[in-house]
C-alpha cells in the first residue's frame, strides 16, 4: 500500500509513526514543505496554493491515499474539492474527541488559522449541537517544536501551555483536542498539564482512520502485504537545522538516509 501523507514539517510524522504500528508494510511518501512552514500564519488562499501543488506532487507516486496530516491544511480542504482520495484530521479527531467526552466541554488547541477557521467546533457541532467548544491558538507551539530539539524542549513548551492555554480548564473542559499534528510529540506533558483531561491525538486518531480505510477498501492487499518492511521516504523543501533529529526521535528510527531535497 502507498501512503502520501503531508504537513508543514515533522508534525505529520506523527501520524506516519501511528500508521507503521497499526498497517504493517506499507509504504510512506512523507511531504514536508519546511521552506512555507509554518502555514498556521498563513492566509487560506497560499495554504491551498501550496497544498494543490503538494498534492500534485505526490500524486506522482501513485499513492493509493493521500493524507493531510496537518490541521492548518485539514482546515481548507473542504475548498480545495479534492476526491475522499486526500483525508484530513479534523473529523478523525473530532470524532473521538465525541466519544470520549462526558460533559460536552470539549477545548481545541491549534495554529491561529485552524482555530479562526472554525472547522474543528463546526465538525464537533455538526457531530452533536449540544457540545460546547472552546478553542485556544497557539501561535508559535508549531515553530518551537519544529525548531527546537524535542528532547530538550520540555520546559519551554511546559511554560508556553501554563502561560497560554491552561486557562482553558476553567471551563470545565473533560477533553482537549491536540489540532496541530506537532502537539502530540508533547502529549505527556500536555497530559500533566491538564490533568484529568483526555487528551484526543490528532496524530493517532488519524491513523487509526487511515488504517480503517486500508482494512476496509483495501483489505486484501493488506493481508498479501502484511509480511513486508514498512518504508518512508521524505521530501522536504528546505533544510532546517534539526528536522532529521526531530523527524528520527518521532518515528522511532534514523531517517537520515530516507531525505531527499525537492523544489516545488
Ligand atoms: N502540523 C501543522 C498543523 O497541524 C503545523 C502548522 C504550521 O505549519 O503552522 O497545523
């Protein structure tokens, strides 16, 4: 099976490590348009130029699925009229956000465009109107994490989230959507942060999606390809200073030598 699977940066490997434990042999064609990031500043109209041509390029691969797995982009693809062939991860975590939730209170946290577009309340209220939806930007979580070494940044994003985001326990939230890909790299910690609060992983849940969709449509090829490696290649369109070590520590493994530079 081909994935193409996409973000600004390593976020979206959240996803892909999620995917490899769940679907056995298959294989990744990871894009990461490092140069743009990081979209969640960006206005619609360059976030859909830059993800059509993201698109086109993976379609060069032949995927058999193509994943945004980034709530910035996820947040337009309604405009962009793209086939259920590319999948986004708003619904796959507002769905399980609306499973898990016993009061209704659910908080949003992700990039100021995610969260002044609204798609993450409009899908959680189209799931049930009684919710009560209460979200929170996080201007520059995306680019700390992206930037930083995530083995190292604890402290910093442990300070971002008690100065900014906390608040949101005041009202009485009993589960808080992680609406940026890059955020569940910090899920323990945003875990003890909000305690007794479950925390919905955009990067899981929309894995889990994707691998019901493969067990579904695509069952017997999964089956036959259950036995092979799994295999990630990764483009990026700029070389920033630590995305091999952040992207290695996400997945599990060097990635090194999966890289390759593209200009799009
Ligand atoms: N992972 C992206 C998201 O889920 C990062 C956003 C950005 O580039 O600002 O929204």
């Amino acid at each position: 099976m081909r994935i193409g699977i996409f973000d600004s940066g390593v976020g979206g490997l959240t996803v892909v490590k999620e995917l490899f434990k769940l679907v056995p042999g298959v294989e990744v064609f990871y894009f990461a348009d490092t140069l743009n990031m990081p979209y969640g500043n960006k206005k619609k109209e360059e976030i859909i130029e830059c993800a059509s041509r993201i698109v086109k390029f993976l379609t060069l691969y032949s995927p058999d699925l193509i994943v945004s797995a980034c709530g910035t982009i996820s947040s337009v693809l309604a405009d962009m009229n793209m086939s259920n062939y590319v999948i986004g991860v708003i619904h796959p975590s507002c769905y399980a956000a609306s499973k898990v939730t016993k009061n209704g209170n659910i908080g949003v946290i992700a990039t100021s465009f995610s969260v002044e577009s609204r798609q993450y309340s409009k899908c959680l209220l189209e799931i049930n109107e009684k919710f009560k939806v209460f979200s929170e930007s996080c201007p520059s979580l995306a680019g700390i994490i992206e930037d930083g070494d995530i083995r190292k940044e604890d402290s910093e994003i442990a300070k971002y989230m008690n100065l900014h985001v906390k608040f949101l326990k005041k009202y009485d939230i009993d589960t808080l959507i992680l609406g940026c890909t890059h955020y569940p790299v910090f899920k323990s910690l945003i875990s003890s942060i909000f305690e007794n609060v479950s925390i919905i992983d955009s990067g899981f849940e929309t894995a889990k999606y994707v691998a019901q969709i493969l067990n579904g449509k695509f069952r017997d090829r999964v089956l036959s390809e259950i036995s092979g490696k799994n295999k990630l290649k990764i483009f990026v369109t700029k070389r920033r200073k630590n995305f091999i070590l952040n992207a290695s520590n996400i997945v599990g493994f060097g990635v090194s030598r999966d890289v390759v530079f593209v200009s799009l």
